[in-house]
C-alpha cells in the first residue's frame, strides 16, 4: 500500500470509520440548462453561461492564448480575452455534451464555450467538482449509454442527474484529487514528451527522405500491377480488409471479417500479398495506409484501396511504404483528392506521385534508420509508448480503487 493510499485510509478511519454517503448528482450539482423531464426541485438554481458555435470557437483560436476554448470533441484550442470579446465566461466546470457522444472535461478558469452544458458544484465545502469529475469518468460507459437518438445523440439527463456518487469529507475529496492529478500530470508530460518525439521523426523522416541527385520517379513506375479476385471461380475463405481495418496511428491492420463468394461485399476484389503497400482512396487524409505483412498475404482488400506492389528490380516496399508516409505526399493528396462529402484520390492519381529512387543498397540503409526510429516512436513494446500505456492503466486502476467507498446507511 502506498503512502497516499495510507493517508487516505487514515483520513476515512477518522472522518466517516462508518461510510461515506452518497448523493444523487443534482443534489450537489447546479446546471446552465433546464432540463426536460427534471423536476424544478431538482434543478433549483441555473447558471448563466454564454456559448458559441463551434465554427465560431475555430475562428478565434489562437496560439499562446490564455483562454481556454471548450469543444465537445477533441478540439484542445486557446484564445485571447479580446478574442473571446462579449462570450467570455470565468468559473470552475464540468462539461458533458448536448450533442454527440460522451466526453466530459473540467476547467476552471476563463473560457468560451460550444455546445456543452455545464456544471457546478452548489456548495464548494461539499463538492470539489473535479473530485467529481474524477468520478463521473469511471461511469463513462454509463453516461455513454445515455445518449440516445436516430440522428444526432442527446444525453438523458434524467438518468445522469440519478447517478449517485460518493460524497466522502472534503480533505479525502481533495486528498483524491491530489493523487488523480499527480497521475495525470505524469502522463501528460509522457505525451509531450512523446508528441516532440514524433515530430522529431517527422522532420527527420522528409530530411532522410530528400536523397539529392537520385532519380524521380512516379509510383505507376516503380510498381507492377495486381489482379482481383473472381469470386465465380473460388470457394476459399478470405480475411477482408475494408476502409476501417487500418489503425490511423500506428497503421496496423486491426479487424478484418471472414468473407467468401456467398458473402463478399461488392467492393472486396483486390487480391493482395506480403509487401503490399495499401492506400487508402476515400478520405485520403485520414492517411489509412499499411504495409502487408505475413498473415495477409493472398486476402482481398476493399477497391476503397490502392494496391501498391514494389517492382523489386527498382525500389523496396518499405521505401515506398515511408515515402508514403512522408508529408510531402499528404500534401499531395490534399491538392489531388476530390469531392466535398466524401473526398478521393484515384489510383491513377496516387500512382503519379513521384519519389527519388537511389540504389537499392542506399533505400536498404535509409530503410533500416528509418525502421529503428519508427519503432522508437511507435512500438508499444518498448519506449515511450510502453511507459504511457503502462501509466495510463496505473491511473485508472488507482482512480477506480481509490473513487470505490462503502455506503453509510443510517
């Protein structure tokens, strides 16, 4: 048992050795929304917050701002006062979305707003509010589950405000929130420290890449064509890789489905093998590529994909797998895609994209530098990644065990 977990256990056996009560999250929470079906004597105070649209959030958006900028999303941006003008709010808050899926936030602080509700606690020597927040993101799944609709989801705040929480005395509230806070801060300085990392392999990878005095040339050339599966003449089962399989982050092939010619879908025809780099043509931005490696060699893939088989007498797979992965070519695709709804890049397109090919022996070096760094910055075997990912579920193993209380009944 740690010291903290000493010290906290110190604290309950003196302050409440019999259990901690537990309230119903409007008793001791205030909101800047009535809500439908939440009766006046649950909701006895509104606050008065002001919001924006989220078009509105982005414009504003600054670097070095002081202000924070709260989306429902993953938007993490900051403003200035001037900026921010007329809809600047100041206060402590939590904030769960009016619309989309669950993701709640605290800040406390000066801010603007969009389409979040937000709350408070009623009485500061009750409820520290990110004691709360602390403890409304262990019932995530929960709130997750109450957001309902066909269309846009909206939260059930019926049922959000029925949560009970423990409410145990205000030091092991704090207490809590001192050890939760450390953890995040630790892991928080794992992801900086990872993101310079990563742009460091970034700036490096287009530097590697610039080899002067190599001959350019396009993907169509340096790449031999691939068949497609005619489904008529197999009966084989197939592992099928379609527009969502490969990870964004580490450009891993996730989860595939088992198909054959009684269940393919339409656009599964393209036979691929080991060594295969695949691309993917749909909202090419999102940069969905893999490099194909043993247990897919001889499965299909979605014609969402470009198929890119390495002329081995010319380049190796790897090099055009990191060529691939190179800004240059992202900034490619952004000026080649089109479409507004659901953007594309033809293979066509792709394959007229040119990269520099020195020797084989040269891309073999570059290669093997360019695979150590990689793995550096992206294996979750080792490194970094290793220490974030073990961190993070040292978090919310504490942050469980240390949020679980026995219930007073009096």
């Amino acid at each position: 048992m740690t010291n903290n977990q000493l010290k906290i256990e110190k604290l309950i056996s003196e302050l409440c050795p019999s259990g901690v009560e537990f309230k119903y999250l409007w008793q001791i929470t205030s909101w800047d929304k009535r809500f439908n079906g939440v009766s006046i004597e649950k909701q006895k105070k509104i606050l008065s917050f002001k919001h924006v649209s989220a078009q509105h959030l982005k414009k504003i958006e600054i670097a070095n701002g002081r202000v924070k900028l709260l989306a429902t999303g993953q938007f993490d941006g900051w403003t200035t006062q001037d900026l921010a003008g007329d809809n600047l709010n100041d206060g402590e808050v939590i904030t769960i979305p009016s619309g989309g899926s669950a993701n709640i936030k605290y800040y406390k602080g000066q801010f603007v707003d969009s389409g979040n509700i937000l709350a408070s606690s009623i009485d500061n020597k009750i409820l520290n509010l990110k004691y709360c927040y602390y403890y409304l993101l262990i019932r995530n799944d929960y709130i997750s589950s109450c957001f309902r609709g066909s269309g846009v989801k909206h939260p059930d705040m019926v049922k959000i405000l029925s949560i009970k929480i423990p409410v145990p005395p205000l030091p092991i509230q704090e207490e809590i929130v001192k050890i939760l806070d450390n953890f995040t801060e630790l892991e928080a300085e794992l992801e900086a420290e990872l993101e310079a990392r990563d742009r460091q392999y970034r700036h490096y990878l287009e530097e590697i890449l610039n080899v002067k005095n190599a001959q350019q040339k396009t993907l169509a050339e340096v790449t031999i064509p691939t068949k497609n599966i005619k489904w008529s003449g197999t009966d084989g089962v197939y592992k099928y890789i379609d527009l969502t399989s490969v990870s964004r982050n580490d450009h891993s092939i996730k989860e595939t489905i088992e198909i054959n010619s009684s269940n393919a879908p339409s656009r599964a025809q393209k036979i691929i093998q080991k060594d295969d780099v695949i691309f993917a043509t749909t909202r090419p931005t999102l940069q969905r590529f893999a490099l194909i490696n043993d247990e897919y060699d001889g499965q299909v893939a979605s014609t969402g994909y470009c198929v890119l088989r390495a002329d081995r007498k010319e380049v190796l797979s790897k090099w055009i797998y990191f060529n691939i992965a190179s800004a240059r070519f992202k900034n490619y695709v952004e000026k080649n895609q089109e479409g507004s709804a659901y953007p594309s890049i033809s293979d066509s397109k792709v394959k007229s994209f040119k990269i520099p090919i020195p020797s084989l022996a040269e891309q073999k070096r570059i290669v093997t530098i360019l695979d150590k760094f990689d793995s550096l910055v992206n294996d979750i075997s080792i490194g970094l990644p290793a220490e974030l990912k073990a961190r993070r579920q040292q978090y919310e193993y504490y942050r469980n065990k240390l949020l679980t209380f026995k219930e007073y009944v009096g």
